[in-house]
C-alpha cells in the first residue's frame, strides 16, 4: 500500500467519525454528547470553567472539520482546504479568488492554525 492511500484512508476515517459534542443551549456553548450531568457534579467555579472552556474548544474545533458547501465560503474566511466528495485526492489549498482554483471542488474547511510555541 502507497503512502497516499494511507492519507486517503485516514481523510475518509476522519470524516465518519462521531461528534463528541453537540451544540447546548443553556450554560454552555457546547456540551458532551449524550452526557447526563450529576447534581453538585462541579463542586467549585474552577472545575465548572475548566470543563466549560474544554467543552467549548472541543465543540469549536470539531465544528471546522465539518465541510461545507462553496456557496457558504466567504472571502474574509481567506483561504481553506477545497474537497470533492468522495475523496480521491488532496485538497486544494486557496480560495475562489484564485485563478487557478479548480471547478470540481464543491465543499471547504477552514485551515486550523497550529499554536505559538511557548520559549
């Protein structure tokens, strides 16, 4: 087996798999999916916010993998990764904006920026 048919295996895994979260209405943005929340569960503000803000950016980050169609693409989104379904090859990285960007492209998802580096 090619390297590039392991990275088509794992572009088509990674888009099947579940969500873990769901968008909440309430005191979170998000929570855990199926989750049933005990009484008292956050005994302190600290333990509420550290699984809030986790939550949240779990919510967040999973909310970019989902693709979606070109006609939602907007130009201060800047540039993305461009899919056709079913995935066959590599993304194109760019936006409508480019002269060479492809007609067969239909869905997108938005670049997720690496961290700064802590010295």
């Amino acid at each position: 087996m090619k390297r590039y048919d392991l990275f088509y295996m794992f572009l088509e895994a990674w888009f099947t798999v579940e969500r873990l979260t769901e968008k909440s209405i309430g005191c979170f943005q998000y929570d855990l999916k199926n989750y049933k929340h005990k009484t008292h569960e956050f005994n302190d503000y600290h333990a509420f916010y550290a699984y809030s803000m986790a939550v949240k950016r779990l919510g967040e980050l999973e909310g970019a993998l989902v693709p979606r169609p070109l006609d939602e693409w907007d130009e201060d989104m800047g540039d993305c990764l461009w899919w056709t379904f079913p995935i066959e090859e590599p993304p194109y990285c760019g936006s409508p904006l480019d002269c060479d960007f492809p007609d067969h492209v239909t869905h997108f998802t938005r670049l997720l920026l690496p961290l700064e580096v802590e010295d």
